[in-house]
C-alpha cells in the first residue's frame, strides 16, 4: 500500500525566516510525489512535482521541495517566508485522489 | 486561472430544494472529480469520471447525484440535502485518472443548507 504522511497539523514561522513543510511517504516503486496549496477561500493550487531525476524541485512561488529517498521523505521549503504564503499545504502521491487534512501553515509577521 | 470554472460560487438552498452545482474544463483532460471540503476535515474525494464513465463513488448519499454528459463538463445535483452537507465542494480535472499527472481544481462552490 501506498501513502503519505504529514506528521505536522500546524506549522508557524517567523515571516522573513526559512520554512518547511514536512512529508514522508510509503510506497513500493518508484513515487510520485506532488504538493498543493491552497489559498483561503480558494481552491488547490498545483505548487510542483517530483517524477523522476533532480532531487530538488522548483516550484510556484519561490517553493521547492526536497526528494530524500533515503529519508523516504519529500519536505517542501521556502528560504524566506511571506506573510502571503500563509496557507493550507497538501502532500500527495501519484494515483492518490485523496488529499488528508494537510498542514496548516502561518507566517507571522 | 486553472481552467476549471464552477458555478455557482456560493449557494444557499433549503432542505427540499433541487439545485445543481456545475464544472466546465476546457484543458482537454479525461478525468473528473468531486471533492468535499467541510471545517476541521479532510478533503474526501466524491465521486470520479474517467472518460465520461464514473469509476469511483466513495459511499456518497444518493441525494448528491453526479452527471458527466461530456468530458469537459461535470455536474452535482443536489436534492434534499442536510445541513452537515454545507460545505465548500471543489471539481476537478486531470488528463488521465490513472497516470501521475497535476490535478487542477475549480475555486470551488461554497453550500450553505438551511
């Protein structure tokens, strides 16, 4: 079986500081890995993905997200956060439709 | 823009009414979905179209009623409703079901039954 985790209901951050949003994930094979955020009041957004290749992926908004296969993790980081990136962040895997409660981020001002 | 248009935005009905909830997707994908976000809960997945055929139906009430007369096109009917089914109700789209590819989501249609 397949799956992932994110082991962080709520996470606050100095804006300005560095952040992350931690995922780790369970599967046999290769995984997909995708992270969406979604804006309050808003639908999901697609921030980015990891298929295969570079394990540091770039995505929407200054995000990118780290592959640790070791780790069997896929943490999602900014360097410096914005007050605007206050929202709430999904973890997914390939063939998972659904999307758990994902991790409610804050940035304080 | 995500290429995934809903309406009604926002939609307050009573619990004998009949309203539908509709998606339109001009991005070519085969796949559809519907979600339903409530306060404090997870995102539960509805019910999924794969080439205008449903695949999936996660034990949802037969007062929501799904209808996928086309690819582009996805609709939720609602009839007799609860208030506990208030709740933002997001569609989607992706290419394919079953392939790894990004889902893109409506802005969602807020229900509120009273």
């Amino acid at each position: 079986a397949q799956s992932v985790a994110q082991p962080e209901d709520q996470v606050n951050v100095a804006e300005g500081n560095p952040l992350t949003v931690k995922c780790t994930y369970s599967v046999s094979g290769n995984p997909y890995l995708f992270w969406y955020v979604q804006y309050p009041n808003r639908g999901l957004q697609f921030l980015l993905k990891y298929i295969t290749g570079d394990n540091l992926v770039k995505g929407s908004y200054g995000f990118e997200a780290e592959f640790n296969k070791s780790q069997t993790s896929f943490h999602l980081k900014k360097p410096s956060a914005l007050v605007s990136d206050s929202a709430l962040y999904f973890c997914v895997m390939r063939g998972q439709l659904t999307f758990g409660s994902g991790t409610q981020l804050t940035v304080l001002p | 823009e995500t290429g995934v248009t809903q309406t009604p935005r926002h939609l307050v009905m009573g619990m004998t009414n009949k309203k539908s909830l509709k998606c339109e997707q001009h991005l070519g994908h085969n796949a559809m979905y519907w979600y339903k976000q409530s306060a404090k809960k997870p995102l539960e997945l509805m019910f999924v179209y794969n080439f205008k055929e449903q695949t999936e139906n996660n034990s949802v009430p037969s007062r929501f009623s799904p209808e996928c007369p086309n690819s582009s096109h996805l609709f939720l009917h609602l009839h007799t409703l609860q208030p506990e089914d208030s709740a933002l109700y997001l569609c989607a789209s992706s290419p394919d079901k079953l392939a790894p590819n990004t889902i893109y989501f409506g802005e969602g249609s807020w229900l509120t039954v009273v």
